[in-house]
C-alpha cells in the first residue's frame, strides 16, 4: 500500500515574488534543505540565481579576507559568511558577509536560541551586479529602517563601492580621507584602500587595513570591548 501526504498537510515550496510573512517564510525555507539561499525582503521572497565567479565569487573572498584579517585583531567582534538574519516580521535577509559586536561586548544584535541572528547588525556587506540589483532599493530601506549601523555595497559591474553610515535615520555615503581610504566610524580601524580593492591589489588593501590596526584608534576600541565584556561577566 502506498500513502500519500494530504495536500493540505504538505507545505508549499518557496517560489519567488511569494510574499509572505517571516514565519511562514521559515517554515517553507526550512522544509526546502537543497535550497542554498533565499531571503525575505519587505514581505516578498527572493531566490538567488547561480553565482558566477568574477563578478560574485572572486569579489566575495577578497572582502571576506579583508575583514577576517580586523576580525582577528580585534576580539570581541564576529564575522559571518551568509548567515540569515531576522530583521523584523517583513525581512529576513541573508547578506554576503555580516561584521558584528558580539552581544557580550556590547554588541545590537544577539542569538537566537536556535543559532540564528536576530536584530541588526553594526555591519552588512553585500556584492551586487550593478546599481540595478535589490541591494542598493529595498534591502537597503529595510537595513536602514532596522538600525544597521554601516552596510557596503559592492557594484562588480559598475566597478563601484558604496559604504553607506547610518546618521540621524539616514544612509549618507562614507567619505574617503586624503589618501583615498575609507575609515569605519563604528568599528575603529576598519581602514580599506577603495582603488587598490577595485583593482585586484589585495596586498595594498591588507597594508592599508595594518596601519588602520595600529592606530590608537584601534587600541582603544579593542580596550573598550573587553571592558564592556568584562562588566557584563561580573
């Protein structure tokens, strides 16, 4: 005898422009384990297309490096590679790369007793085709409105880096110094050499990155975490 799942027990699979509510969205995502990604971005869900290697892949890894490379000197702080985050009832994105305060160092967002992270992270990157993509429309209305301090867009196609800060419930663009450097306002010393990124120069990118780890910035912020995470073990 063979049996069959009613079909008001199955659950539906995920399709894109679905919209649906963060929960539901879950539910359908989780039933779908071959699925590698898809997010929920203001109520409506998107589906990754196949990822090509020069204008996603390469990228990606360059920007993973360079913020693996702070990661290590600064403890305290996490980085994640495409992890989900529940925003709020109507987003759950999953970014490219996530840099984030760890809650015990005084961090905004936390995790959630199931492993993911929910609330906003101080830091979001993603590596979008062009302009055109979701990335710099709706994704970033949602990152702004949800209090993500700073969020870097990545325009392969447009050869193009956007790190935007939040101010006054605003995104304005990161403004580079005399020597072309974009410098963190949230996570201090998070220095990056936009040309020599854009560029394929990954070594000048990693000397600009030491000399921003070497300031006193730096050495202050690193003194603040511990404080805070000493404080809060007490």
């Amino acid at each position: 005898m063979v049996s069959t799942t009613p079909k008001y027990l199955q659950i539906p699979p995920l399709e894109n422009g679905d919209r649906l509510t963060r929960y539901e969205f879950e539910r359908r995502y989780n039933a779908m384990p071959h699925l590698k990604k898809a997010e929920l971005i203001e109520g409506i869900v998107h589906m990754a297309s196949p990822l090509r290697f020069e204008p996603h892949a390469e990228p990606h890894s360059d920007l993973m490096g360079w913020l693996w490379t702070y990661k290590i000197a600064t403890p305290g702080v996490r980085l994640g590679d495409n992890p989900t985050v529940r925003l709020d009832l109507d987003n759950e994105p999953q970014p490219d790369v996530v840099l984030l305060i760890d809650p015990a160092s005084g961090g905004q967002s936390r995790f959630s007793q199931d492993g993911y992270i929910e609330g906003a992270p101080e830091l979001v990157v993603e590596i979008a085709a062009s302009s055109a993509a979701i990335d710099l429309h709706a994704k970033k209305r949602a990152y702004r409105r949800n209090g993500i301090k700073e969020y870097i867009v990545w325009q392969v196609l447009d050869e193009r880096l956007s790190w935007f800060y939040l101010e006054k419930g605003e995104y304005l663009d990161l403004p580079v110094d005399e020597n072309g450097i974009l410098r963190s306002r949230v996570f201090p010393g998070l220095w990056l050499a936009v040309s020599e990124l854009l560029g394929g120069k990954m070594q000048q990118v990693l000397t600009a990155l030491q000399q921003g780890l070497s300031s006193a910035e730096h050495k202050g912020f690193v003194q603040d975490l511990a404080r805070v995470r000493d404080a809060q073990s007490e």
